[in-house]
C-alpha cells in the first residue's frame, strides 16, 4: 500500500534546525524517518516531533570533502533535502563581489555538493537509491532586485534538479519545493513588524504566508512512495502566487475615474 509512513528511512535535513529546515525536520520525524539536520551553527533546542528527536550533525555544507566524509559515516541515507540557504538584501552594485559568490556558493553550489556525496552512499554498495529534494524559489523564476545573486542561483538549483532526475534516474529521484514567501523567525527582516507581515500576506491569493510545516508536508510526500513516479518536478508551493500588479493599477484607475482607451479597428 502507498504511503507517508518513511520508518525505518534516514533523512538529512541541510540547515535543518531554523526556520524552513526547522519544519521540514519536524514533518520527516512527525513520518516516522530518522532525522539528522545539519548546518554550520548548533541550535539551541534540537528538532522534536512525534515524541521523537533528531540528531545534528555540524558541516558546512560547501565542503566536498567534508560532505563526502559525513555521508560516509552514516552509512546509510534515503533522502536529502538540500534546504540551506538564504540571503540578505543586497543589490548587486552593492558589497564585495565575494559576497555576492558566496552566496551563490550557499545556495547551489551546495546542493551539488551535498547531492554528489549522498549520490555515493544511495548507489554504493547496499545501496537502495532514494530521493533528493531541492528546496528553490519563485526568486528563480521571476525578477530578484535586491537578491539577484539568490535569484540566479535558484535558477540554477531548477537546472541542476532537472538534469540530476535524469543522469541518475531510475535509482535516485530528484525534485524540488518551489517556496514562496514563508513567516519564520527571520521574516521581519524582509517583511517588518506585524503589520508589515499582515500587508504582504494580504497579496497572497490564499491569504497568508506559508508554514514552515508547509514545506516539510511537501517533501515528505515528495520522498514517500506515493510520489514514486515523480522525479525532475518542481512542487509550486506559493499560496496562488503574485497578483499581478498591472490589475492593481488597472483597478486604482478605474477607482479615480479614468477609463483607458477603448481599442478599435476602422473598416474601409
């Protein structure tokens, strides 16, 4: 019988103790998978949910041969979702050049890392393949002003997921989780206080901004065998998506009274 029930499967969670990681921790043990999050920094309180806890593991996750020694000693692993991420505001005239590499580095390069040392330990010697999960953005399908060096890198991570469902197909599949705006413990750095959040959900056709839970329900269906013919798809998880603001300002001038032009075709 298809299920969500991930027993007995180990998941690696990359930045999997904050925000977005932090749900995606939860939902994989909320499963049934063991969970080991990892990232640079320890949290204060490890990922718990359904009465069970996961494991943390530091790395940076850029480091090939850090990743390849990590992975070597679990010995086993099922899924890897490569969630770490992120990135501050920042123009691209603006800051040091490496600043903007770095974060490029922190946002694909890592996923390649991350997926090249998992991909030797799910075909190595016993072996059962598994499933690699890319957490991406809108910022990569549409224009990123103030975050254009995580737009492209977002972009990138699509080409990667779609070329990696191919090259290792059928024993590992590769998708992605394409985020929208998501309310975690940083989103006043982006959004502002409380009213600032309320004023962006509002644009949201259905109202509110993603959970993180939200993003952790969609990769444990994309690694459960119900998704078990789905590879080299990116899940849209996005509320609706952007009104288009055109219709914001087509409505603010009919609201002032102004009527455009009305379009017609003379005949002779």
């Amino acid at each position: 019988m298809l299920t969500l029930d991930l027993s007995g499967k180990t998941a690696v969670v990359t930045g999997g103790v904050r925000g977005v990681g932090l749900g995606i921790s939860r939902a994989f043990l909320e499963a049934g998978a063991e969970v080991v999050a990892v990232a640079r920094r320890a949290p204060d309180r490890l990922p718990e949910a359904g009465g069970r806890t996961a494991r943390f593991v530091p790395l940076d996750v850029r480091d090939a041969a850090a990743a390849e020694a990590f992975f070597a000693s679990l010995g086993r692993v099922d899924v890897l979702v490569n969630n770490a991420g992120g990135t501050p505001f920042l123009p691209v005239a603006e800051g040091e050049a490496r600043t903007h590499a770095r974060i490029i580095e922190l946002n694909l390069t890592s996923a390649l890392v991350m997926s090249r040392a998992a991909h030797a330990v799910m075909t190595g010697a016993g072996g059962a393949g598994g499933s690699i999960i890319n957490i991406g953005s809108v910022s990569g399908a549409r224009p990123s002003p103030g975050t254009a060096a995580y737009g492209a890198a977002k972009a990138g991570l699509d080409s990667l997921t779609a070329s990696l469902a191919v090259e290792w197909a059928p024993a590992i599949r590769v998708n992605a989780v394409t985020l929208g705006m998501v309310r975690t413990e940083r989103s006043h750095l982006h959004y502002g206080d409380e009213d600032g959040v309320a004023a962006v959900a509002r644009t949201v056709p259905l109202g509110r901004l993603a959970d993180p839970a939200d993003a952790g329900a969609a990769c444990v269906f994309l690694a459960s065998d119900l998704a078990a013919y789905v590879s080299g798809s990116s899940l849209l998880l996005h509320g609706g998506g952007e009104r288009p603001a055109f219709l914001d300002a087509a409505t603010a001038n009919r609201e002032t009274g102004h009527r455009a032009p009305t379009e017609r075709t003379e005949r002779p």
